[in-house]
C-alpha cells in the first residue's frame, strides 16, 4: 500500500475520531417541566449547571419566567407553555431528547375549615385528575411523538400503594348523592407512571417522600420500592438530592433506564454521603422495581 493511501486512511480515521469526540460532548438537550417550582427549579438549575445537558426550563406564565429571568437564568432557556395543553407541549419540547416531569397539583388552604377547626384544602391551579393525570399523559405523548426513545423522568411521590394515604384526602369533595370529586392525588399520578411504562418509552420513575427545603448533597440517600421503610425511620428528603437523583438518572442511564422507586434520605450524620449513584442503585435496589398491581389507579 503507498505511502498516499496509508495518509489518506489516516486522516479518515483521525476526522472520524474528531468527530466521535465532539459528538459524546454535544450537550443533551433536555426539556423540564415544572421549572418554576421549588424541585422543577432545583433540577433545572443542576442541569444548566452540567455541560452534558442543553435544558429547557417549561413554566406555567409569563410571570413565572420573569422571576427566573430576573435570578440570571438565560431567557432563550425558558418556555411558556400549559401541560394541560397538549398542543403547547409538543411544540415546547422540540429537538429535546431526554424529558423530565417535575409538574403538579398544588393543594392550598381554601379558608374554610371542618368543624373540629381543621383547614380545607384546595387546588387553586387545577385538580390531580387535570394536572397529574391529563397534563401528565400530555406530556408523555409529547416526549413519544418527538423521539421514540425519549428518556422520560417523572418526579412523583410515596405513598402510592396506600388508597388511604391523607394526601388522596386533600381537596377531596363528597357530593350530595354519597360520591366524591377531585383529590386523589395519588391516585392520579400512578395512573400517569403507568401511561408511562405501557408507552414503551424509556423511563424512571422517583417516589421522593416528604419534601423538604434543606441542602443537599449532605446525607446519605436510601432508595426502596412499595412504600417500605427499610434501611431509614426517616420518611422525608431535600428536594435538592431528588432533582441530583433525576439528573444523575440521565448521566447513568443504563443504571436507571426502566426503573420506578422510592427515595428518602438518612438524617445529616448518619451513614455516608451518597456520591456514587451507579453503587446506590446496586445497594437499595439491585434491578428492584415497584409493583404496580399494588395500591390502587384511579378510574380502575
């Protein structure tokens, strides 16, 4: 073989080297929902952060935008869009190819209270079966028309295997005739993580416990399937370390890809600082799923 056609061989090789390498370090392009809101925020955050993802931050108004604008978030990275509107969604998450649901129903005091004085609660931005149901199954049909292999990540809750849980009570409403509407909240969003493993997309699905507003990446994180409370009498966890769970469930893929469980934290102190998400899987979970034959969906 010449000297000409072992160059030229070469320099084939090197491009397609090059070419390789700037490909496996073209930013993702990740589209979040719910970017507003305390988690939804903290994960869109981390993800602008990170130089493997491009994120879309999708919020609800214009006003909510302007407060994310105002704080130094890049307004070209912000969306408006409606996820009861399906139409809006599809057009929102363009070119995106990895998705990730951090949207729901929102209960607040209405004013009113029982009568033993306790306070009634509402959903002033939209009921479970609109927000975490519909908008939910909005979203998942959007990421599916998009790209088939659209890596979807639901942040949901526990709580799920319990019809009973209090949260299914909040905004719940009993009709003259015996018959209930709204609430359910619970309920409604199994319904949505359900839609999303029969779509056949790629999936994780995060039941994070009770939510609180403390650093994170200070505690050691325990994940479970079912409701258990192995491994932790803790029943709560920072939203920071739920929105690094769903973001490093994009960077090892392979490890998360399929997968539905639950997640709570140790107190600050007690054990060792979860790092390593590949091990923390291998550790709680090692291939565990949640069951979906347990609890109850609604309209089921």
């Amino acid at each position: 073989m010449g000297s000409k056609r072992i160059k030229h061989i070469a320099c084939i090789l090197l491009m397609t080297s090059n070419q390789m390498s700037a490909l496996a370090i073209t930013p993702r392009r990740v589209f979040v929902t719910g970017a507003g809101g305390q988690t939804g925020q903290a994960l869109f955050r981390k993800l602008l952060a990170c130089d493997d993802f491009e994120p879309v931050g999708a919020v609800r108004t214009e006003a909510s935008k302007e407060v994310l604008v105002k704080s130094g978030v890049p307004a070209d990275s912000i969306v408006v869009a409606d996820v009861t509107n399906a139409v809006s969604i599809r057009k929102a998450c363009k070119e995106c190819v990895a998705f990730c649901i951090a949207t729901s129903a929102k209960p607040a005091p209405s004013g009113d209270t029982t009568k033993d004085g306790k306070p009634i609660f509402c959903f002033p931005n939209g009921q479970p079966e609109q927000v975490d149901w519909i908008g939910q199954k909005n979203q998942i049909d959007a990421a599916k028309d998009e790209n088939e292999n659209m890596h979807v990540v639901i942040c949901s809750s526990m709580g799920g295997t319990n019809p009973g849980n209090p949260l299914n009570a909040l905004g719940r409403e009993t009709l003259p005739d015996g018959s209930n509407r709204g609430g359910d909240i619970l309920l409604w969003k199994r319904k949505a993580e359900k839609y999303l493993i029969d779509s056949g997309l790629p999936y994780t699905i995060v039941h994070p416990g009770g939510l609180i507003n403390e650093p994170g990446n200070e505690r050691e994180l325990v994940l479970g399937i079912d409701d258990s409370q192995d491994g932790t009498e803790s029943r709560s966890v920072p939203r920071e370390d739920v929105a690094e769970v769903m973001m490093q469930s994009l960077l090892h893929s392979q490890t998360y890809k399929n997968r539905s469980f639950d997640l709570r934290s140790k107190p600050v102190g007690e054990g060792d600082v979860t790092k390593n998400f590949v091990a923390l899987e291998k550790k709680w979970l090692d291939g565990k799923n949640c069951n979906y034959s347990l609890g109850k969906i609604a309209d089921e």
